[in-house]
C-alpha cells in the first residue's frame, strides 16, 4: 500500500472536490498522515474543526522527530497524558467552539481545519521553503504551533510542563 501524498485529498479525510487550497499544500508524507490523523480524532471527539491541540496530538504520536524536539523526554510522555485527558473530557470546553485566538488573521480555505491550525500549516509551509526543502515536516508545524502563545496546543504544552519560549528557540 502506497503512503497517501499531500495532493491526494483523501490523506485528510476529504474527496478531492472538498479539497481546500491547504489541502494541495507541499507536505512529507508522515505530515500528511498526521493531518489525517488530527482529522480522525477531531471527528471521533465530535469536534467541528481540527484545532491546534488535535494537530500536536497526532504530531507527539506519529513523528519522531517532533518527540525528539523536546529536551525532557518525559515531557512527551506528559504531553500524551494531558491529549488523552482531553479526549475523555479535559478539553470539553472547546467542543463546538473555534479555535482562534486573534493573533492570526483567519485563513479561508481551509474547510475543518480552525483559523490557527489553517495558519500553522501555511506557516511550516514556508518555514520548509526559507530553508530550501521543497516540503514542511512535523518539526516545521510544531515550530509554528508553538509561536501563538493562545492556541490551546500552547495551552496543553504549558500545562504539561513545557518551557515554550525555550520550545521556540530549540525549534529556530
């Protein structure tokens, strides 16, 4: 079976006539599959939208190298605690609502993905392409996940313990 490519719509969950412009956006094959994944547990948590906590979930559980971008091992194990609680209730607050934290400008296009998460992706997007990779890692979409301290991902990584402004410069 062949891994789903960042053009092939059904990578997150969409037919190709749902597909957004985000959607056809140059991702590695593992950031594509965690985008599938955030989609699947958004829609498992009766959630609208994937949001910013959903993508750094599945980005802890797929990508190695967004693990290892953590200095305290542990942490990653903290971090996995505190998503799993909020699949059974921590993050019910933020069910039905969207994320966006007015940081951002809103981002069209994106059909189920919030403003934020439709940002982060755009800017790994160009995080790749200023370092000359013609595709955005998990790496690249974490380092701008953690750039807006009211996204709930930064939330989550604040709650687990996690140094984000030191977060952000381990990921410069």
């Amino acid at each position: 079976m062949q891994s789903p490519t960042p053009s092939d719509a059904t990578a997150y969950g969409r037919t190709q006539e749902e597909a957004g412009p985000l959607e056809d956006a140059p991702l590695s094959d593992e950031l594509a599959l965690v985008v599938a994944g955030a989609r699947r547990r958004a829609m498992r948590g009766g959630d609208r939208q994937i949001d910013t906590a959903h993508l750094l979930h599945s980005l802890l559980e797929t990508d190695p190298d967004v693990r290892a971008a953590f200095a305290d091992k542990p942490q990653v194990a903290r971090l996995l605690g505190y998503l799993v609680q909020r699949s059974i209730g921590y993050g019910l607050q933020w069910q039905g609502a969207v994320e966006d934290s007015g940081v951002v400008p809103v981002v069209s296009g994106a059909p189920g993905w919030s403003p934020l998460v439709a940002a982060a992706m755009e800017a790994g997007v160009a995080r790749a392409a200023a370092r000359g990779e013609g595709r955005a890692r998990g790496v690249d979409v974490l380092a701008a996940l953690a750039a807006d301290a009211e996204s709930r991902a930064v939330e989550v990584l604040g709650r687990a313990g996690v140094d984000v402004v030191e977060l952000r410069e381990r990921l410069s």
